[in-house]
C-alpha cells in the first residue's frame, strides 16, 4: 500500500441521410434513444450533442484550464490522484464490430467534451435537457480525466477480435491472500473517472452512461477519494500511512518508457503501442480490528514511521531504506511491506509500477461492520515481471491479517487519441495493423 499494494466520425446529426454502414453503426444508440423517450433524438442527443459541448471554457467566470486530452497516451494515467474517482467496470451490450466501433467512439466524443466544457446546447420545448444540470449552466473545464481500458473478455468471439489481444492480458486469478467475489471482477470495458470534486466526477458518469446506454451494461462500480496531504507529502491510507511514496518519477519520459508504456517491437500487437496494463485491486481494510493495534506493530509491518513516512531507518518520507545496513530486519523487518514489495535489489528495480490508489468507503456490511479500504490501481508495461513478481512477494505478509481484496481486475489502457479525427479503440478495431 505503501510502496506497492496488491493490495470524431460519422453523422453531426442535422437531416444529412447516414450511409447503409453508419446507419447500422449507430443501432445501439437509436435503441438507447428510444428507451430515454422519442424526444432525445429531436434534442439532438444522438448526433449533435455528440459534438464538444458548444461555447468554449473560458466563458462566464469558467476560467480553470482543461486537462489535455489529445496525445499519444491517455491523459489520466501519469497524473497524481485527484480528490475524487469513480471506477465503473461494464459488460459490452453492442451487437457486433461495427456498433462496438461506435460505442468507442461515443465515449471518445463525450469525454473530449466533457474534459473540455462549455455550455450544453438548448433543448426543444418538450425534449429531455441536454445535460443532467448538476454543476449548473455551464460544464467547467478543468481537471476532469476520462481514462479507458478494455479487459481480456473483450476479446472473445463476439467482436472478432481474439487474434489482437494484448499478449500478457488475461483475466486476473486470485492469489493467495485474496477473497474474491466474482460480482466485483473483471468487465469487457472499465471507464474511470477522475476530477477534483464529486459533483465533476458523478457529472461525466451519468453523461456517458446516457449517450452509451443500449452498448455498455455496468458490471461493478467503486467510488474513491483522496485526502489532502496531512501535514504534507503524500496523502494517507485509511490505515492513516502514507501511501504512494517511492512512486517511479512521471516527469521522467524515459523511465516511464521502461515501466510504464507499452513500446514498438515489444512483442504486443502493433496497436497497443502507447497503452499500459492496468491493474485494479480492491481491498478491504479490516479497520476495527487494525485500530486495536499497537503503533509500533503498525509500523514495523509497514516498515514506516506512521507520522513521517520515512522508513524507520530514516527521517523523512523520502528517504532510502538501507536494507544492506539491516540484514537481519532488526530495524525494518524482513516481512515489512516496503522491504517485501521493493527489496531494492538490482532486478528489483525493472519490478516497479505505477500507482494510483484512492480509499473508498461503501458504509457498512450486513453485520454492521465498517466497509472502507483501498481501491488500487497501478501501471505497468508487463504484468508477469512487474505486478504479479510484486505481489507474490507480498503473500503472507503480516498485514493480510488487515486486509480482504475482494474485486478488480486486469485490464489494458488503450492508447491515447491523437486529434480530433481519431477515437479510443480505432487502431483496435482497424481492418489492419496501423
């Protein structure tokens, strides 16, 4: 947890008559239309409303400037974690390759118009508003990011897609420690949403879950939070230790080439170039019982001083442990966590991975019992070397007696949208190799 946890194409809309590929393309969103009311297509929902929102940000005190969303890498993985998250895993409804290619580009279209803001267009008199009117007249732009992945399912026989699976993809089996409910794992295609305030987040969810009902059915969904940094550093844990610290750099191109992207030549399908494997655990925290223990016992399976982050060998949170000082785990144990998950060994350090967690808290079970822990998220190039080399450290660990992962999954980030004519999936879904 610590240092690493397993724990726009087509019809505009107007009166232009749509070719006979195009017309079935958009079948799935004509289906969804007429289950919100006839009125949607009037409004322009299917076709106009598709476009950028309308009036550019900038306009009536909407000064805050939009997250990029164009690039060769999708814009919310590299990022910090906002103050808020939704994590929405769904099953594709679409019928076939042509409506998955629009259903793509749907999302595209919406979360470019979404991460850039705007006024929404006018309804007709009787038809349904163009937009949920949550954050008020104007969408802000800002920190929205709209991150997508698709999982291996996605690469069965519906959509003829089994020859270009991302080589190390697979449907993410449980490991020793883990209690994994199958209503909680895995989904053909994960959307998550991220912002700086709730409002943004639930906002963007319930505007693609409009414009992508009758293609995309919710599997599971998990909402997440991040606290400021208390006092400073990195923020906390709901186990209250810092968590992400000893992240690899993102400023640094080259490192995250190593660890984080997918390159050419690199054995995966030509597509995937720029994508990431994405790993989404999510993991009960035993709170009640956790509270009961000693800090000193808290820290020493940790491997960190509670307060400061710095290992217990040290004095500030980013400091180095010095494991070769320290054979015998008198100072940080040899089970600690930090030391089990980076044991800073020579091979160790092609092992990292990009974190990104958030804490989560659904209330409480059916026994009254507080439901909060971790929803973890990482980055990485390869699964097998960086992951799941980390993660079967990690099994046994003092700290599984803490925490129950219960869901997530293993899916692919798609690489990112170039400009405003391409649309996440396209070199997926092309006839060849682009």
């Amino acid at each position: 947890m610590t240092d690493s946890t397993a724990a726009g194409e087509g019809s505009e809309g107007g009166t232009a008559a749509a070719a006979p590929g195009e017309v079935q393309r958009r079948g799935f969103l004509r289906r969804a239309a007429a289950g919100i009311g006839g009125t949607v297509a009037a409004a322009g929902l299917v076709g106009a409303d598709r476009r950028a929102i309308g009036a550019p940000a900038g306009q009536a005190g909407n000064t805050a400037t939009a997250m990029p969303f164009h690039g060769a890498h999708q814009a919310g993985v590299l990022p910090a974690p906002q103050r808020s998250t939704a994590y929405v895993s769904f099953d594709v409804t679409a019928g076939g390759r042509a409506e998955l290619a629009e259903l793509l580009r749907t999302v595209t279209d919406r979360a470019r118009s979404l991460v850039r803001g705007g006024t929404p267009p006018p309804a007709g008199i009787t038809a349904p508003p163009t937009d949920s009117g949550i954050l008020g007249p104007q969408v802000p732009a800002g920190s929205l990011s709209v991150t997508a992945a698709v999982g291996a399912s996605l690469f069965d026989d519906r959509f003829g897609l089994a020859g270009r699976r991302p080589r190390r993809l697979t449907t993410m089996k449980p490991f020793p420690d883990d209690d994994l409910d199958g209503d909680w794992c895995h989904g053909d295609l994960s959307l998550q949403f991220c912002a700086d305030s709730q409002d943004r987040v639930l906002h963007a969810l319930r505007d693609i879950a409009r414009h992508t009902r009758g293609g995309l059915q919710v599997r599971w969904r998990i909402d997440g939070f991040t606290s400021p940094p208390r006092p400073s550093g990195t923020p906390r844990n709901l186990m209250g230790f810092k968590d992400g610290t000893a992240n690899p750099d993102v400023r640094d191109a080259r490192e995250m080439d190593r660890l984080v992207w997918v390159r050419a030549h690199s054995g995966e399908p030509a597509w995937a170039t720029g994508g990431s494997y994405q790993v989404v655990r999510l993991i009960r925290m035993l709170v009640e019982f956790w509270d009961r223990v000693s800090i000193t016992e808290q820290e020493r399976m940790f491997g960190r001083n509670r307060e400061t982050g710095a290992p217990l060998d040290g004095n500030r949170e980013g400091d180095m442990p010095h494991y070769a000082q320290d054979p015998k785990g008198d100072v940080i144990p040899l089970d600690s966590h930090i030391r089990a998950a980076n044991p800073r060994t020579p091979g160790a350090e092609e092992q990292r991975l990009l974190r990104r967690a958030y804490n989560y808290d659904r209330g409480t079970d059916t026994n009254g019992n507080l439901d909060m822990g971790l929803l973890f998220c990482c980055y990485q190039q390869d699964l097998a070397r960086q992951f799941e080399t980390v993660q079967k450290r990690l099994a046994g660990e003092p700290l599984v007696d803490y925490v129950s992962p219960f869901g997530g999954g293993y899916f692919f980030a798609l690489p990112g949208v170039r400009n405003s004519a391409d649309w996440l999936g396209r070199t997926l879904l092309a006839p060849a190799e682009v």
